[in-house]
C-alpha cells in the first residue's frame, strides 16, 4: 500500500463500500456508521480503492498492516540481485598467455553473476584492422559460451571496440 492511503477521519467520501477483516462485503454504506462499525471493532477503516464508485474501505488494523507490509518490502529486498558491470580490457595484438588470463577472469565475472564489457582498445594504426579486434571478440565469447549469452555484439565506438556479455540463467551461482 502507498503512503497516500487514508484511514478513518480522512476518508473523504459520503458512501462506501465495506468489507470485514474476514474479507466478507458488508455492502454499501455512510462513512458514519462505518467509522461506527470499525471503531466498535477496535479497527481502522482504511481506503483500499478510492477511485471506485463508491470508493471501498476494509475494517483492519492499519498498524499491524504496515508492519507487515514492511517486512513483506524487506524481504524482497534481500532477494534482489545487484548485476554490476565489470569490464575486461585488451589489445588487438595480445599474446595467447595474455588472452587466456583475460579470459578466465571474464569467466571469474560472470560466475559471480556479474557482466562482463570486453573491450578491445585500438592505439595509432591499429585502427585499420578493426577485423584483429572482431576476431578477438568472438574468440572470447566462444570460449565463455557455456556461461554467457552475448548482450551485444561486438561494435567500433571512437578507437574502442565493445562487447558486452551476460551471465546465463542456468549457471550456477556462488
């Protein structure tokens, strides 16, 4: 429930419809003697749907709701997965010693269920032969094929070229 919801007195409408704890209509009524049939309830009434005709109201403890509702929130929380973006870069001559490192801290990333943004950085010349830096792209993301899907194709910006790889769902995770 958001912030915005009213209770009780702040209830501004003549008519509404009325529902128990239990979750039973109690029909239509004025907001009197539905104020009145909650208070002898010791309950709140609270306003679950105001821009229906008329507007409905539930017969509940507002307090013990929201504490509900905030450890409903929380919980959810904990379960939430922050993907950050870890980035791995080379350059279009590396040594296959070199690649093989690069590669398996790639690896490393997406097992803890990170991305992974290889990027190959073109210097002076190099930028002639963006098909070096392709091919080095596609070496990497067939060797992590059994871990990762490609996100992104392999693309020139400027004198970088990028490729952005995530982890896949059915890979287990630490």
């Amino acid at each position: 429930m958001s912030k915005d919801v009213r209770i009780n007195e702040e209830i501004r409408a003549r008519e509404v419809r009325v529902v128990d704890p239990e979750g039973n209509q109690l029909g239509i009524m004025p907001l009197r003697e539905a104020l009145r049939v909650a208070e002898e309830k010791q309950l709140d009434l609270v306003e679950i749907a105001p821009q229906a005709k008329p507007p409905v109201c539930r017969i509940m403890d507002f307090g013990k709701h929201k504490y509900e509702q905030s450890k409903r929130d929380k919980e959810a929380k904990k379960k939430q997965r922050i993907i950050n973006i870890k980035e791995v870069k080379m350059r279009p001559n590396i040594e296959d010693h070199d690649f093989n490192v690069k590669s398996k801290n790639a690896a490393r990333f997406l097992k803890d269920g990170d991305k992974v943004k290889a990027t190959i950085i073109f210097r002076g010349r190099e930028i002639v032969h963006p098909g070096l830096g392709q091919q080095l792209l596609v070496k990497l993301a067939e060797e992590l094929k059994d871990m990762a899907n490609v996100e992104r194709h392999p693309k020139l910006e400027g004198k970088n070229m990028i490729m952005i790889l995530a982890p896949k769902l059915d890979v287990k995770q630490d």
